[in-house]
C-alpha cells in the first residue's frame, strides 16, 4: 500500500521557477499535477468558482466563498460542466478532454496532490493549515524577477491588491502609499515589478519567521545545483527520487541547452547561465534602480555580492 503524504504546495514568486520545480516534483510515482487555481486568466481551469482578484488572499474571514471549491480541487474533482459551458474553440475542447481524464486518473490512483500556484503565494498559510499541505516557495533575485517581467510584458493593476482590505491589512500595509498611487496612476513595468517583488518577498519572509517546516528554495540555488536541490526537496516531501528524475533534471537543466526560453520549450534551459540573463537584458541604470528600491526586502535573501 502507498504511504500516506501530504499534498503539496509549490508557490512563491512568479518567474521564479514555480513550473519547473513542480513539473519535475510531479515526476515522482503516486503524485498528480494541479495546474494554478488561484489564475483569474486561464478559461477552462481546474476551479468551478473563479476568484475575483489576481493573487486572490483567502483566510480565515472570508474562506466560506472559496473552501468548498478548493476541497473539490485538491481532490480532483474537475468542473466539467462549468468549463463546458466556456468553450469558444477546438483547444478548448482538447484541453478539458486531458484535463478531464489526468483528474479522473489521479483520484481513482488517490495520487498526491501537487498544486503549483504562485498567484495562491498569499494565501499560502490559509491553503497549508486548512489542507494540511507541505509547501515550497520560490525565491527569485529582483534583477531576474523585473528582466523577466519585462521580457514577458507582463503589467499589473495594483487594484487587485487595493480592492482586497484583508490582504493590505495582513501582509501588504507598508507598501499602501506606494500601491495607492500604482493603481491611481499606471508605472514603467520595471517600476511595476519592483513593487510587486517587494510585496510578494515581504511576505515571504513572514513565512519564513512563521513557518520553520516549509522549504524556501532560491531559484538561483536550484539552478546552480538542480540535481541535490530536487534530492533534498524530494525527501524532505517524502518523494521517491526515480532515475527518471534524475534523467529528466539533467536533460532540462543542463550545459547543452540554451540560456534563454525557447518558444514550444521555455522549461528546456541551461540552468546554470540563465541565473544571469538579467545582467544582459538590463541596463546598469536599470539595475542599480532595482538594487535601490528593493534593497529592504532583497537585503533578507541576496547578499551585496550577488549583484
């Protein structure tokens, strides 16, 4: 008989390797993939209730809407007929038909669940206590984070953190001026994303003080040395650590892959040399303007030499 793990959490900083780490967690027998709940953008997704906000804060105060509807998930009872009913096209289609079938596969297996979901980073605590789930969190230096961002194009209206009282009350009260007058007014992306990092590392280093059980995991680190780093985050999960794993890390991390995301394969990298790609896509200005507005939070993670 299989025996008994948590489900899993693979959270944190978004473009921090959250995909990375829990496809390759997702290798190990007995577990099943659970692909971001908490993402307002995804049409036809793995939630029958849709949250209101990106980085939707779920707690104690308001878990009545959403416990339900996250039970349903981590037991993989996928919302067919929800996503039925939002089809527009023949992708759709083929995506609910695989969606449908790996959920019915996992819980006819009873697999773990692994629910890699960097939008859930602030309803972490929540999700860990009510589900009894082991978590990772990804880190990612403030440099890469805004490279990446930009690369990506990827803006963000600060309204979804101002419309959510519970959150500003929580976590993200020392950042309510500047969140003020991001919504108000709308900012560079690398002034967007420097915002954004510090609220979601300001965070986690509340976790890190709150919760010494979780694995807190650079993606820097993960990078240099992926193969003990999943070694160690497999064990720690109670993961059996296969040759497939082995074999899977090497290939998709390795010397002979390029540095930068490749269109059809972005998760096929040289590990090792992507760590700096920042250093390439910004200008000194750039960085020396993330180092100065992030240096409060990025302090706690990345030491002076790291820049």
């Amino acid at each position: 008989m299989k025996e008994a793990r948590k489900s899993i959490l693979v959270t944190g900083s978004h473009r921090s390797g959250s995909t990375w780490a829990g496809e390759i967690l997702a290798i190990a027998p007995n577990t099943g993939y659970i692909h971001e709940p908490f993402n307002i953008d995804i049409r036809c997704g793995v939630i029958a209730i849709p949250f209101k906000y990106s980085f939707q804060y779920v707690c104690e105060d308001n878990s009545d809407e959403y416990e339900a509807a996250l039970r349903r998930v981590i037991h993989y009872t996928y919302p067919l007929g929800n996503n039925i009913a939002k089809i527009r096209n023949v992708k759709n289609v083929a995506k609910i038909v695989r969606d449908q079938g790996l959920s019915l596969l996992h819980k006819v297996r009873n697999d773990t669940p692994i629910v890699k979901d960097p939008i859930a980073v602030f309803s972490a605590d929540w999700l860990s206590k009510t589900f009894d789930m082991n978590v990772l969190v990804m880190i990612r230096h403030p440099a890469a984070f805004c490279s990446s961002l930009r690369k990506k194009n990827w803006k963000f209206n600060f309204n979804h953190f101002l419309n959510q009282p519970l959150l500003m009350d929580r976590y993200l009260s020392v950042f309510e001026k500047d969140i003020r007058e991001f919504a108000e007014n709308e900012k560079d992306i690398i002034d967007q994303a420097i915002l954004l990092w510090n609220c979601i590392h300001h965070t986690i280093n509340i976790y890190q003080q709150g919760h010494p059980e979780w694995s807190f995991v650079r993606h820097e680190d993960l990078s240099t040395a992926p193969l003990e780093q999943f070694k160690s985050i497999y064990e720690a999960f109670n993961l059996e650590f296969t040759s497939k794993a082995k074999s899977i890390i090497l290939e998709s991390s390795g010397g002979h892959n390029p540095t930068e995301q490749q269109a059809g394969n972005e998760f096929i990298r040289n590990s090792k040399e992507n760590i700096f790609n920042w250093k390439k896509r910004l200008s000194e200005k750039e960085i020396e303007r993330i180092r100065e507005k992030t240096n409060k939070v990025s302090h706690i993670f990345y030491e002076e030499h790291e820049w």
